[in-house]
C-alpha cells in the first residue's frame, strides 16, 4: 500500500474513533506476529508444514498426546518470552478510552491480557492454562512444570491437555455470550478486524451483523482476507504500526 493510501485509511478511522462510543474489535495471530509469535496460514504459518488434525485435535491427541505437548510447551516458552507490541497496547488503550468496548480474540497466547487489557474473550482459549482431561480442573502455567516430560500431568498423575479449543471441539460459550450481548446493548461505531485471516463462519457472521447494523467495518492486515470486500476501511499495514495511530493526532 502507497504511503499516502495508508495514511488516508488511518486518517478515517482516527476521525471514525474521535466519534465512537461504541467499539468491537476482533483479533486473530497476526496482532502477535510483531511480538514474534507465529501465524497459522500463510508462507509462514504453523500450518504451512504441520498437519492440524495431529497437533490440534481431540483425536490428534488421543493418538500421540507426547506429540501435541511437545508442540505446545514449545509454543508456551514462545508465548512466555514474547511481549505485547505496541498493536496489543493500541488495543488496551481502546478499552479505556472507549465507554463499550469489547475485545474477543482468537489467540491463545495471553499477550493482550498483559498490554493490559481487562477482558479479553478468548474463543479459542488459552495456551497460558492446562486442565485436567477428566476433570476439567484448571491450572494456570505456572504452575505446570514445562521441563517434565510430555505429555504433563498433575502432580498426582493425572492427564492434563491444553485448556484450548481444538478442530472439532465447542467454541467457548462465555466468549459467544459476551459477544451477543455486547451486539445486543447497541451497534459499534467501529468493527476492527485485525490480523485475522476470518476463515471461521461465527467470525464472518459476527462481522455481517455488524455490517448489517451500521458499524464502520475497519481491516487491518497487511494480506487482507476475504472480508476485506465488505470492510469500509481496509488497512494494509502491520497491526503495531498503524494502531497506535489510529488514536493520536496526526
Ligand atoms: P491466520 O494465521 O489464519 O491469519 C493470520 C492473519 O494475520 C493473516 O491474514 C495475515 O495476513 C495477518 N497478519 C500477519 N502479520 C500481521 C501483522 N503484523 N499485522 C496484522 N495482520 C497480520 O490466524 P487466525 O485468523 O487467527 O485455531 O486463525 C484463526 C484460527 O485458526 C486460530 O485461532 C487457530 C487457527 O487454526 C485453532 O488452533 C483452533
């Protein structure tokens, strides 16, 4: 994108903003991809050269649950070292800033949480938990020994699992109530959609009721995905870049 093309989206959605109340945003891997955390599609992504049905499924880990543990401690030491960039922080500014905020993410890297947001709404869970296969218990990270052998077990030997969703499993019902009631209250001024390649139908439906109900719709991605034709703004640019910028003066 031009730099002037980029500075014209970023000058309507900071003037969208100066307006708002009312703001939705939506996060998908690439809000942490400048805090060096991987994506899953693209040249890049985790799915490029790993199969979703072995490190992201029930049956995945009921087949080789060593495997699966492997992929995630690796990814939770990632999670653990990486910090919030300055798009996470962009995002916790919003929820001060704005009086209906609502940020639902499909992340499970707990970055958002620390750039200080309150309530993130984690559809996907967290890699940042483990839970008790047959209890559903919940641990926080630290307190499993990443350094034991896989696949983790409680102290008492019980089975844990990432406390994620996975291919096949229900999407968190916390997360879809929060969204439906937060659209419920009244319409966003603003949908921000950002580093999502939105391939999930309650993602594309939630962008559609917005649309339907008025909300600016706002795409930040430098590859933009497939709803970037129904978007009123699409930013082709990194999150941390333009964020910050949506809510300065020029
Ligand atoms: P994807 O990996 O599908 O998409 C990441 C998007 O981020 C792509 O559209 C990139 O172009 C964009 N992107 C890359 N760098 C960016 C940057 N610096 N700023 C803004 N955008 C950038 O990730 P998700 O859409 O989050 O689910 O994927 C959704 C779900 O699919 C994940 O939660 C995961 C995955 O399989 C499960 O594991 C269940």
């Amino acid at each position: 994108m031009a730099p002037d093309e980029t500075e014209k989206t970023v000058e309507r959605v900071r003037s969208a903003f100066k307006h708002a109340n009312r703001v939705f945003v939506i996060t998908g891997a690439g809000v942490s991809a400048e805090s060096g955390i991987r994506t899953f599609r693209g040249r890049e992504g985790w799915w490029k050269n790993n199969d979703p049905a072995e490190l992201a499924s029930p049956e995945g880990f009921a087949r080789n649950p060593r495997l699966v543990w492997e992929w995630y401690i690796h990814r939770i030491m990632i999670a653990c070292d990486a910090t919030p960039n300055p798009g996470h922080l962009a995002i916790a500014e919003m929820e001060r800033r704005f009086d209906g905020f609502l940020l639902l993410t499909q992340n499970v890297d707990g970055l958002h949480q620390r750039a200080g947001n309150h309530a993130v709404h984690e559809i996907h869970g967290s890699i940042m938990r483990a839970r008790e296969v047959d209890s559903g218990v919940v641990y926080p990270v630290e307190e499993l020994d990443l350094n034991a052998e896989p696949p983790l077990k409680t102290s008492e030997g019980k089975p844990l699992r990432p406390d994620v969703v996975w291919f096949g499993e229900i999407i968190r019902e916390k997360a879809v109530n929060a969204v439906n009631d937060f659209l419920a209250e009244g319409a966003p001024d603003v949908l921000l959609l950002v580093g999502t390649s939105a391939m999930f139908a309650y993602i594309q439906q939630w962008v559609m009721i917005c649309r339907a109900c008025g909300s600016m719709l706002v795409e930040v991605n430098p590859e933009p995905g497939q709803l970037a034709g129904l978007c009123d703004v699409v930013c082709m640019a990194k999150a941390g870049e333009v964020l910050p910028r949506f809510l300065t003066s020029p």
